[in-house]
C-alpha cells in the first residue's frame, strides 16, 4: 500500500465518521425525504412550517442516535436561516456541552442552560464578550450564594467564570447535588428569573440585530442522548426523562420558537405526549432499502449509494461491479446510517487488498450481526417476532408497549414510514439463532 494510497484512506476514514453531524452546507448532505416515506413535507419542512406560522412554537424531534437528526437540524437552521417571511435567528445549544447524558436529567438542568446560551448570543449580538460578562451567570452566582451553596472551585470575577460555573455543575456531582438541595422551595423563583433572563435576552437580540432578528428561534439538542451507564439506574433516568417533558411542558415553552430533541423511547411510552406541544412529536424514520414484504427497495438503496459516493471513491474501495461488495453493506444497515458508516469504516480499517472481494464484505457483515447477536436477549424473541410477523406496534397494554421502546432504544427494531408509520426487526438481529427458528416456525 502506497503513502499515497494510505492518505487517500485515511480522508476515507474521517469522511465515513458516522459521529460527526453535516453542516447546512456540507457537499455530503443527502436528501433523504423521500425513501424516508416522509410524503409531501419531510421533517425539516415540519419543524419550519410551525415556526413560520405561529408567533411561538415549542416543538420536540427525535429518532435513532446517527440516523442525521442534528444534520437536519442544522438543515432547519439553513431553511430558517433564508426566511424571506420573517428575518430569523438560529441559536443551536448542544447540551451535551453542559449536560451530563448519563445522570437523571431535571427541568433546572434545562433553564439554565437555555437561559445562560440565549444570554450569551445577546451579549454577542451587542458586541461584546460573553466570557467577560455575564448577567445570567451573575443571577445564578447570586442565587447560589444566597443559598449558600459552596462554589470554592470557582473564581467568581475572573474571565469566564460563567461558562466555569456552567461547566461544573454538569462535572461534578456534589456541586450539582448542593444545586438540586438548594433548589427545594425555591424552583418557583429559579424557573421564574431563568424564564425572565430568556425574556431580556430576547429583546436584547432583537434591539442589536435590529431587523435582522424578528424571529428568535433555539435549537436544543442533544437531549435525545440521555441514558444510563448502568441498568439499575434506568428507572431513574426514565423517570427524569418523563417528567421533564411531561410533567414540566409548561416550563419548556419560550419566549421565542424553540425545538427539541428527546430520546426516542419516550414517543413509545405515552400516547399524549404531543398534546403539550405543538404538534405530535416528529420521529426521522430510516431509509426504506425493502419494504414489507422483504423485497429489495431500488430507490431507497440507490439513495444510499449516493451517500457513499460522496464520502469515498466507490471504484476504489468495491470495484467496478460493486453489487457483490456494496450492496449487501447496504441491505445489511436496514437503512441505518450510522450502521452503513461503521460498515464502510471497518472496510477501509480492516481490509488489506482494495478493492475489497465478496468475501470481505461477508466478514464485515458478519462482524455487525455479531454485535447485535449480543444484545438480543432470550426474552426478547417474542415482542422481536411479533414486530417481523405484524409490523406494528404492541395493542395489548403499556407494559407491552414499555418492552417495545426498549428493543427501540437498542436498535433491534427500526421504525420505518411509507405513509403511516411501519416497524421491522433489524435485519442483523434475524440472523440470532433463537429468532430465526422462531420465525421460521412461522414462515416470516
């Protein structure tokens, strides 16, 4: 392999990242609406049409984790970004920046958060430096040291204390606990100055920007990734996880448009939930590569050959006559992006010889249905069959329907949509042994 070649890998590599979001511009984006069976408006088309309409829309977005949810996100921000209705500005707050994703999650972790990123953009907007000054961060000094909450780790008044203080609380669980106690009676006053900071910020953005501010609009993401490291605290996290949408809609509405996202088993947990919002949840499905029936889905396919195009030289990696090589990496995803580009990246990583031979890609295959056959539970060979026979959601109760969010939230079941919304097994998880047989018992 030539220094040449090795570099020409290496750019592969880094373009098949299936961790890094595309930017509104990026030559790689694809258009995916349509063998996503999203009809006559896709999602960002949703989101935008609300916010269009509406003077304030508090929306929520989810989907797989690496199916594009922040890629189309920031494809929102382009379309919004364009408005001719209205002279918009986007503010994108990655919450994985302040959040730890792997501990319950409280309405106070999201207003403040909310709160100290719109204050920052308006201090922006006027020109100045938002780690040199602060005015949420000097409300939430004020509020923690009037709750004689201990902050001996942080240098109020030096430069950036604010993001310091930001930072810490989502690092250090003893800082955040002494939070959450000193929180207790006082949420009503915390919320209400969080909410009165986002007011201000507002107007503030808007007198800075002038007319190119008349519509405020957050995108508020990464929430979706909120899970436990550990089974035992799930019930927690759920818990947390509930009431913050459920319970505490009320305090997630804005005084501007906003969007967020959530973790995809909660859309299965309740039938309501998007009677808080405006709008049902909107839920990314996969691309559609078969349909039903099992038949191969050309178009669908195609699509994701597209994507590979842009990312690697095909010619290169699979051949001249790819159908033995690429196509099954793509049948094999289930219309997984994330699974497709952990595939592609494995081919680049593990082969020695390109372009890589049929039998190099039943070893890719091989390795990805292997990693699903580790999580596939005996107990989960029922509900998984009941999926590949109906395609349907579980009728027969909520804890039936609790089961089926957590097969989704492992990715052994993708939710598909070709007008009305349609479920399948993952095509890797029917290569476990204990479904097989039971569904070939059945004939699916």
């Amino acid at each position: 392999m030539t220094d040449e070649f090795l570099a020409t890998l290496r750019k592969f590599v880094k373009q098949c990242d299936p961790s890094t979001p595309l930017g509104g511009e990026d030559p790689r984006y694809v258009q995916l609406s349509e063998v996503r069976g999203e009809g006559e408006m896709n999602s960002v088309e949703r989101l935008a049409r609300n916010i269009l309409l509406l003077d304030r829309s508090c929306q929520l977005f989810t989907g797989y984790p690496g199916t594009g949810k922040t890629t189309e996100l920031r494809q929102l921000e382009k379309k919004l970004d364009g408005s001719t209705d209205l002279p918009t500005h986007v503010i994108y707050v990655p919450f994985e920046k302040y959040i730890d994703l792997y501990t319950p999650i409280s309405i106070a972790d999201v207003l403040r958060v909310l709160a100290y990123e719109l204050d920052r953009e308006a201090t922006r907007a006027e020109g100045r430096d938002p780690d040199q000054e602060s005015p949420y961060a000097e409300r939430l000094k004020e509020f923690l040291k009037h709750a004689q909450v201990n902050w001996k780790n942080l240098e109020f008044g030096a430069k950036g204390y604010g993001l310091n203080m930001m930072l810490e609380l989502r690092s250090s669980p003893s800082f955040r606990k002494q939070m959450e106690e000193a929180l207790e009676g006082r949420f009503q006053r915390f919320a209400d100055e969080a909410h009165q900071a986002m007011e201000q910020a507002v107007v503030r953005l808007a007198n800075a920007r002038g007319s190119h501010a008349k519509r405020v609009v957050v995108l508020a993401d990464g929430l979706e990734k909120l899970t436990p490291l550990r089974d035992e605290d799930r019930d927690k996290m759920e818990a947390s996880v509930e009431t913050l949408f459920l319970t505490h809609a009320s305090w997630l509405r804005l005084p501007c448009h906003v969007v967020y996202t959530f973790p995809l088993w909660l859309r299965y947990r309740t039938a309501d939930l998007g009677a808080s919002y405006h709008g049902e949840p909107i839920v990314l499905p996969m691309v559609k590569v078969v349909d039903r029936s099992g038949a191969p889905s050309e178009q669908g396919l195609e699509q994701l050959r597209s994507i590979v195009d842009r990312r690697l030289d095909v010619n290169a990696i699979f051949g001249a006559d790819p159908s033995m090589t690429l196509r099954p990496l793509l049948l094999a995803s289930g219309g997984y992006l994330r699974d497709l580009l952990r595939m592609l990246r494995s081919a680049l990583t593990t082969e020695r010889k390109f372009p890589i031979s049929p039998e190099a890609t039943n070893r890719i295959v091989d390795r990805l249905a292997e990693d699903y056959g580790r999580t596939v539970l005996g107990t989960d060979v029922e509900a998984l069959a009941a999926v590949a026979e109906t395609h349907r959601l579980p009728k027969d109760g909520t804890d039936q329907l609790g089961a089926f969010g957590r097969l989704i939230e492992r990715f052994l079941v993708l939710a598909y949509r070709n007008g009305e919304e349609w479920y399948d097994v993952h095509p890797m998880v029917r290569r476990d042994p204990m479904l097989a047989v039971r569904l070939k018992g059945t004939g699916s």
